[in-house]
C-alpha cells in the first residue's frame, strides 16, 4: 500500500519562494536581540506599512538573518542559529521561522565550520569554492573542495 504522506511519512508539498524581503536598516530592535525579539522582527515585517511581508499560517515559513554586527542570544556560546515556530501572542499567527546568525567577527571557527576550521582539529582543512570571488559569496554545493 502506498503512503499518502510521500517518503517517510512526511507530507510532500510544493515549495515556494514569495520573492519578498525585509531590511531593517536601522536596526529598530537594537544590536542585541533576545529570541523573542527574533519573534517580533517577522511580527514587525508582516505588519509593515509598506511591502508587509506575506502570511500564509498553512505553509509560511519566514527566514530571518542577522550580520556580523547583530549578536542574538546564545550566539557562538551554544547556537549558531536556530528554528522554532512564532508564537500567536507576538506574531499574531504561528509560523515556522528560523535564524541564522552572521559569526565572521565574533566566532568564524565556531559557527563557519567547514569553510572555517576550529585550531583544536589538527589536519583538517578547510572547504573552499574553486570560483569564489570577493564579490560573489554563493557556495554551490557540489564544487566545494578542500583549501590547499
């Protein structure tokens, strides 16, 4: 008999990119965020006067991404980021979200791992894209080599 639910139980859907984004340029919540303050930026960004970002409570999920100047609770001490869902007295909806915090400055061989390697793992080298530039960071998963 064939699963209903697709591969291991798990309902198969179409993915969706919604093309939209937030900046908050200045920094509204402060440099220092706590997680329920994560929670009140996507509250902030679908609540926006101009360009709101989408909700969709059946199959939304919102991403949020913090640069190196951003340290979020917890941040290289014991995550280098993390996924929860919104809570409905924050957000007003509950979504799947996930952050994921910039490192480079505060902890690169902490949370850059494989392209940065910790000091404590002697003879492993770290992963390098054969063509990456300065001006463009993608990685392309199946290129990736090691540094020499």
């Amino acid at each position: 008999m064939e699963n209903p639910h697709g591969h291991n139980g798990f309902k198969s859907g179409t993915v969706s990119h919604s093309g939209t984004g937030k900046n908050d340029r200045f920094l509204s919540h402060g440099r220092k965020l706590t997680r329920l303050v994560v929670q009140a930026i996507i509250s902030t960004s679908i609540r926006a006067k101009t360009n709101p970002l989408p909700t969709d409570p059946n199959g939304g999920l919102y991403l949020v991404l913090t640069s190196s100047d951003i340290f979020v609770e917890g941040l290289c001490q014991s995550i280098c980021g993390f996924h929860y869902f919104t809570f409905p007295s924050i957000v007003g909806y509950t979504f799947p979200f996930a952050w994921v915090g910039n490192s480079e400055k505060t902890c690169p061989s902490l949370c850059a791992f494989p392209f940065v390697v910790p000091k404590y793992m002697h003879g492993v080298k770290a992963l390098k894209h054969p063509q990456r530039t300065a001006r463009c960071g993608r990685y392309d998963q199946r290129n990736w080599t090691r540094a020499s």
